[in-house]
C-alpha cells in the first residue's frame, strides 16, 4: 500500500567504453501518488494485484515533470557525469 509520495528512481548503464558500470538511486517526489494513499488494503491477491498495476501504470505514465526533482532534470545530471581515469 502506498503510504507516502516518495519514490526511488534507480539508474544503470554502461558506458560508451563498455568499461564501467554505472548506478545511481535517487530519491524523488511522486505527489500526484497521494491519490493511492489510504485504500483500503485488498482482500484478496487479485484485488492486491490490480491495486499494484493501477499504481504501477500510473507511475509509467506521469510525465516527467509531475515528479520532484523532473526527470528530465535527473536525465541532463546523469548524462553530465564523466568518468575519467586516472
């Protein structure tokens, strides 16, 4: 069950190079989620599971800017990191 509006976006690639692996886990602000907040719990699996897909879509969906910090911006920080060797 949803029980806030935080959510953690996760990012991996490799680079370019195919040299390094690259993750990062950034915390971001989902608030258009607070519509999920407070459901009742399903009774059932297949009510807990059309609850997680509705929450899922709704995620997949949001645009980029409906989250805090925009995904956009997170995306221009991503692909300005340089990893340079020594």
């Amino acid at each position: 069950m949803v029980n806030g509006t935080g959510v953690t976006l996760m990012y991996q690639g490799i680079t370019a190079d195919e040299k390094y692996f690259v993750s990062f886990l950034i915390p971001v602000n989902a608030p258009f989620l607070s519509e999920f907040i407070g459901v009742p719990l399903a009774a059932t699996s297949e009510e807990f599971d059309a609850y997680y897909q509705n929450v899922n879509e709704r995620i997949n969906t949001a645009a980029p800017d409906e989250f805090t910090p925009s995904l956009n911006a997170i995306d221009e920080l991503i692909s300005s990191i340089v990893i340079v060797e020594k």
